[in-house]
C-alpha cells in the first residue's frame, strides 16, 4: 500500500496490479488534489475498503486473488460510493454487466488522464446530488420535477401531473440517480421486483407515457433518453420551453 497526500480532500481507493498505470495515476491525480490509496488486488482492495473511508473507486478488472467484478459486488452491498470501472476490456457486455452489478462509469485502457479527472470529478458531483436528498425531507428535485415521495405527488414547473404507482417509482429511481445510467434489469427489479416475470416490454411502455407526461417533445426526449441496448438514463437538462 502507498499513499499520495494532497489537499483535496477527496480521498480514492485505487485497484491496480500494472505499475506503469500505478506510477501513471500516482502522479496525475496527486497534481489534481487527490488523496490515493493503492491495492495491487482485489483482496488487499477489500481490506483497504473495509478499513477506511474512500470518496471513490477506481477498479480494474483483471485483478489477482479477487477479481474486479466481484470487488465490486462486494462493495456495492455495504457502500453505494461511486465506482468508476478502469480496464483493458472495452466491450459492450462488459459495461452493460458493470452497470447492472452497480458500477457508476467505465473507463478503457488506454485513456487519457483529463478524461479520467473529469469522469471523478462528475461522479462526485453525481453522488453528492443523491446524497443531498435524505429520507427525512422526503422530497426529491431534479430540474423542472419535483416529487414529494410521503405524499406520492409529482410536480412539473410547479404544476401537478397524476402518475401511476409503477411511473411514480420509476421517476423517483431515475431521480434519484440523475446522470447514471439505469439498465433494463435494475428498473425491472427496483420496481417490478426480482421475482417478475412478465413481458419486459412492461418498461417501455411505463417510460413512453413517462415521456408523455414531462418532455415537451416525447418522441424526441431529452430528460429521459434511451441507451440504446443497455437502459435509461435522467439527463441533467430542462425541457425546452419549461
């Protein structure tokens, strides 16, 4: 284990067994005022993880003794700190399956040290968002929307729209995670439950009439959009005209 100190305050739990990238990051993100800590796999990841408190994650894949996949796993049953996937592997399956399993974003070797500050830089902001909303107020805002969850009301620009049981729980989730990327799977097993086993055209249907209710254009969406062959994400704009 080796440390970088800086006065950022932001402090990343760094899961990596190749020194040219450990030597690579331990400079960069140090110049940016990060705080580094280093596992070169993934059980010495889970310890360090167990021990300490991390503001993020930056996870390979290919680890020794505790693969990266389920380094992840294990975080995301006892943390929901964002995790940004850093690795070789840059095919779609494998960020659809980082996504589902809770992964926040997905960076392939090689890539550019800019592009990876500004990728930390926005799961911060991402998870700070989220945090800021705690069950006690019982409100969630993301631009235009607002949802008081005890009453189950959803507002748009202030004007009351009715939503469904299945839509209002749908629009919380994405609410709650503005900016990240939802797959089919996770919205079907947050609302629908684990057990569900109907037809998952069920999703689409519930988001078009999403669509319907809060984009000025729903045939052309620009808070709810789709990835395609992967889910749905809450952008971070307004409407045009709201």
């Amino acid at each position: 284990m080796s440390k970088s100190h800086a006065p950022g305050n932001v402090r990343i739990l760094v899961v990596e067994d190749e020194e040219s990238f450990i030597d690579a990051l331990g400079v960069g993100l140090a110049r940016e005022g990060f705080e580094l800590v280093f596992a070169r796999d993934g059980q010495e990841a889970l310890d360090l993880f167990r021990d300490g408190a991390f503001d993020v994650v930056l996870l390979d894949l290919m680890l020794p003794r505790v693969s990266g996949l389920d380094v992840c796993r294990s975080i995301r049953l006892v943390s929901n700190v964002p995790i940004i996937i850093v690795s070789a592997k840059g095919e779609e399956v494998d960020m659809v399956l980082m996504l589902e399993i809770g992964a926040d974003d997905y960076v392939t070797k090689p890539y550019r040290l800019r592009e990876l500050v500004a990728r930390i830089r926005a799961v911060l902001r991402r998870h700070e968002s989220i945090s800021a909303v705690t069950p006690s107020e019982a409100v969630v805002e993301h631009g235009p929307l607002r949802l008081d969850v005890d009453a189950r009301r959803c507002f748009l620009n202030g004007k009351e729209i009715k939503l469904r049981k299945k839509e209002f729980a749908l629009l919380l989730l994405l609410m709650e995670n503005p900016g990240r990327v939802l797959t089919r799977d996770v919205l079907i097993d947050r609302v629908w439950g684990s057990d569900y086993v109907g037809d998952t055209k069920t999703l689409d249907v519930h988001i078009k009439r999403l669509r319907t209710l809060i984009e000025d254009d729903p045939k052309n969406p620009v808070l709810i959009t789709t990835v395609r062959g992967v889910g749905y994400r809450l952008e971070s704009v307004t409407p045009a005209g709201g």
